[in-house]
C-alpha cells in the first residue's frame, strides 16, 4: 500500500516552457504532500508543502511565481515550473504523508527535467 | 539549508561486510528518519527512530540516536550487492507539520 505516483517520469523541453508534473497518491488520501528537488549526487532540497485545498507553504529561497504548486484534491498534487530555464533543470520528486506527526513520507519515482 | 551531514559520503565493501552510515544534526528534533535511494528513483522508507529511542532494528538495519551528540548511525550487517543505493538521513527539525530536512547521504558501493 501507500504507492504514489509521479508523472511524467521524465521531460525535455525548449527553454520558455512551461512544465507541469504530477503526483498522485493511488491508494490513499494526502493531505499534505511535498515537493523537493535534486541536483546530481546531492541531497534533497524541499522547495514547498503542498496542502490540499489551500496555498502551498514555500521554503526559504525558493520562488513561489516560478514553482507554482496546485492541491486541488486528497490524491493530487501539482508542480508547474513555468517558463523553466535550464538552470530549472534538476531531479523533481513528490512525496506524500498518510498522517501528519511522525510518520514516513511515501515518495514518487521522481520526473527529470532537461530544459534545452 | 540542509539539515545536517552524513558520513562517509562513499563507501566500498565486500557482500558480507557490514556497512556502516553516520549522520549528524543541528536542531531539536521529533524523530530522525532513514531513506534509500536507487539511482535515478524516489526514496524509500527504511526506518523510523524517535527522540525518545535509542536503538531500532528491522531486519539487517540497526539505526541508533544520540540526541546529545545529535547524531545518528545506520548499520546494514551482512551487506548484499543490492543493498548498493544512495542512503539518506531526514529529521523534522522540530515540526509536526510533517517536513523533513535530508543530509547529504552517503553512496554505499556493494561489491559482489
């Protein structure tokens, strides 16, 4: 149980483009689900919280205009880097929580993203 | 900023050998979580210690927690080569909104 789901699992695209991924929780609802991003041999760096009917809760230093996150449902959520530049180019990765306190995250296979 | 280091950043061994990961924090925390990550995939969840326990098993893996030298350690015993991944340390710095903070792992080689 608590599979989910992150799609597409990979995306190359013109610079100016936008680009939309999603991260579905198959087998359970989500309230909360999270958003991180991954350079290459480096750690995970959360960007935002994802909470479901309300604003995103962003991290220090990540621009909320650039990495547009929707909730609209218990099972999905939504991350649209808009007009991406290849500096936007990284390892996207979703998780989402069963309960809020104490609890492992449930982590997507992650989405690649090449801007050329 | 990232929550804390771990060490080594790399790691060689023999199938059979044990391997052992550290990984060290900053702030008070709730619990510290250990996750693995294959190349080029998600993290999967490994284990869950919190900051009232000291030792946890599951299976191959024992993790520790030192909360007065904030540190932690994961032990794989009897390593196989598929146990080689990327293996992360994640602390919630405290919240209880459910975030997690990750280390900057260490990449365990497992030579058959």
């Amino acid at each position: 149980g608590a599979v989910v789901s992150q799609h597409p699992s990979w995306v190359i695209c013109k610079s100016g483009t936008s680009v939309k991924i999603e991260c579905r929780s198959l087998d359970f609802q989500a309230t909360t689900m999270f958003w991180y991003r991954q350079f290459p041999k480096q750690s995970l760096m959360l960007m935002a919280t994802s909470n479901e009917g309300s604003k995103a809760t962003y991290e220090q230093g990540v621009e909320k205009d650039k990495f547009l996150i929707n909730h609209a449902s218990l099972t999905l959520s939504t991350l649209t880097v808009t007009s991406a530049h290849p500096e936007d180019s990284s390892f996207y990765i979703c998780s989402a929580l069963l309960q809020v306190v104490g609890q492992p995250q449930h982590f997507g296979d992650g989405t690649r993203l090449s801007i050329l | 900023s990232q929550q804390g280091e771990e060490d080594p950043q790399a790691l060689s061994i023999q199938e059979g050998e044990n391997a052992t990961m550290n990984c060290s924090y900053k702030t008070s925390i709730n619990n510290l979580q250990w996750y693995r990550q294959n190349s080029g995939r998600g993290l999967v969840h490994l284990i869950l210690i919190r900051s009232n326990e000291r030792e946890k098993h599951s299976g191959r893996l024992r993790v520790t927690l030192d909360t007065s030298k904030k540190s932690s350690s994961l032990l794989i015993t009897a390593s196989r080569a598929a146990d080689t991944a990327s293996y992360f340390c994640a602390t919630d710095r405290g919240s209880t909104l459910g975030r997690l903070y990750f280390g900057r792992g260490t990449q365990l080689t497992v030579w058959p």
